[in-house]
C-alpha cells in the first residue's frame, strides 16, 4: 500500500501510462496483464505490493517504489511478498525497486542460510532532471512529439537527481506540460502538483501556485473554486439575510409591545418585558410625549 504522496503518485503514474510505464523502468517484455496486489496470509497480515505485471512471458514483474531505504528489513518484506506470489501461482518473479533520488546506494541483496534473494534496483538519483528537461523542451521546440518516455520523465523529473532545486524543476515542468498538447496533460500536472505540495514550502508553493494557474488543469480548479465560492457566499448571504430578517422582526415586535405598555408600566418593567434597553425605551416614551 502506498504510505506517502510519493509513492501515490509513481503508482498513479503506472495507473496512466500501464504497460509504457514498465518499458520506461527498463523491462523488455510486454505486460500480459495487470495482477493483484493483496496477499492475506492467516496471521492476519495484510500484504500489499506496490504494483504487479503477468509479463508475455509468464513471468511476474514486481514493481517497489521506494523514498526510504532501510536495507535489509525492505529487501525481507520484498522476499516475502515474491515468495507468496510464487507459492500461490508457482511463476517466477522479478522484482525491481524504484528508488528516489535521496537515496543513491540501496541494498540490492541479502543472504539466509544457503538462500540469496536479489533485487533490481532503478536509482532515481542517477537521472539529471537539468539534462532531461532541456532535451524536452528542444524536441518541443523543433516541432517534435513527446514520446512516452519524455511524459514519465517530466513526472518523474521532481525525485531525479541534478543541480536545479525541486521547485525550479517543479515550474520548468509544469511550464512543459502546458506547451506539450498530449492527452495526459492533466494527468501529469496532477502528480506535478501532487509533489509540490510534498517538496515546497509555503512561499515556494505559492509561487509554484501561480505557475500552476496558468495551465489547463489549474484553470479548470481555479474556475471550479470561484464557483464553489460564489455558492458558498449565496448559501452564506441567505443564512444571513434570513438571521437579519428575524432579528429585525423581534426588534420590530419589541417596540410595537412597548409602545403599548408606555402607558401603564414604567420604563423598567417595560424594559424587562420587551427586552428592549432602558435607553430605547425612554426614546420611545420621548417620541410619543
């Protein structure tokens, strides 16, 4: 199960571009089909992997996305979750872990007893975001059309490595995708935002924030909250108007009782009675005098 934005949206970004995805982490074969994820084993441990693939070959390929490392302890559950796999279906699995770019030197292998369990590791941190983003932005200049490895690395682009800080690399790719054209255009600017609000500060994001209006995806919510303002602000004016309207009613009601009473309380009862303050009442007997 994903425990961070993170993680949510490299699933999130399987989700959208499926099998293009798995050519983008390297893997030659072609996805048979999407497997399930959950394992329930009668300890009453729920198991969840991060994502599955039956490959062409009737093989499994087991996708981890990673933002911590804690080393042997992952590459245990990781065995764990291939070993339930291979027990329930008896197909081998590979299993690859997608790291972050704050982590450069994962364990890829552990050893119990005479059995070695080994994953494949896809380090982040070794893609320069400054190079990659550049190179998009010359296709897009020339006329060129983005192919599926350049949208997965502008989704990407936040936890690769590289000079530029994270929310210069966050507005450069959010400024691509509003030139690029291509279906997945709100999808990608989604996760984009998604990291930002993972990545940035309060004033970064603020900036971020304007950039992120400008495209057709921050319109669109831009649009969607002046509208869901202006309902709130009717709801509210209404709720208002009505509490208004009954204030000045019971007020209204108040003087006419006084008026009545100006004759035959003293202005202190008739204050108790009607509510109304000593001050007001002596104003009313003042006018009818």
């Amino acid at each position: 199960m994903a425990r961070n934005k993170e993680d949510m949206i490299m699933k999130r970004a399987v989700d959208v571009f499926g099998q293009k995805a798995t050519k983008y982490f390297g893997q030659k074969k072609k996805v048979k089909q999407v497997a399930h994820t959950e394992e329930i084993i009668m300890t009453l441990e729920d198991k969840r992997l991060d994502y599955l693939f039956l490959m062409d070959d009737d093989t499994y390929t087991h996708y981890e996305f990673q933002t911590t490392d804690k080393g042997v302890d992952d590459l245990v559950r990781f065995n764990l979750y291939d070993t339930l796999i291979f027990r329930a279906t008896k197909k081998p699995v590979y299993t690859y872990v997608i790291y972050s770019n704050n982590i450069k030197n994962p364990k890829i292998e552990y050893t119990n007893g005479n059995n070695t369990y080994k994953i494949i590791p896809i380090c982040m941190a070794d893609k320069d975001a400054t190079k990659i983003l550049e190179s998009i932005e010359e296709k897009i200049n020339s006329g060129k059309n983005l192919d599926d490895g350049d949208l997965l690395d502008l989704v990407f682009c936040p936890i690769m490595g590289g000079k530029m800080t994270k929310q210069e690399r966050l507005s450069r790719a959010i400024q691509i995708t509003k030139k690029c054209g291509v279906e997945e255009q709100k999808d990608i600017q989604a996760m984009l935002y998604t990291f930002a609000l993972k990545f940035l500060n309060g004033e970064q994001l603020e900036q971020f924030k304007e950039v992120f209006k400008l495209t057709a995806l921050g319109e669109m919510l831009y649009n969607d909250g002046i509208k869901e303002g202006i309902k709130e602000g009717i709801k509210e004016g209404i709720k208002e108007g009505i509490k208004e309207g009954e204030l000045k009613g019971k007020v209204e009601k108040a003087i006419e009782i006084a008026k009545a009473l100006l004759d035959v309380l003293d202005d202190v009862t008739i204050s108790l009675k009607t509510g109304l303050s000593l001050e007001e009442v002596k104003a009313l007997r003042s006018e009818n005098n």
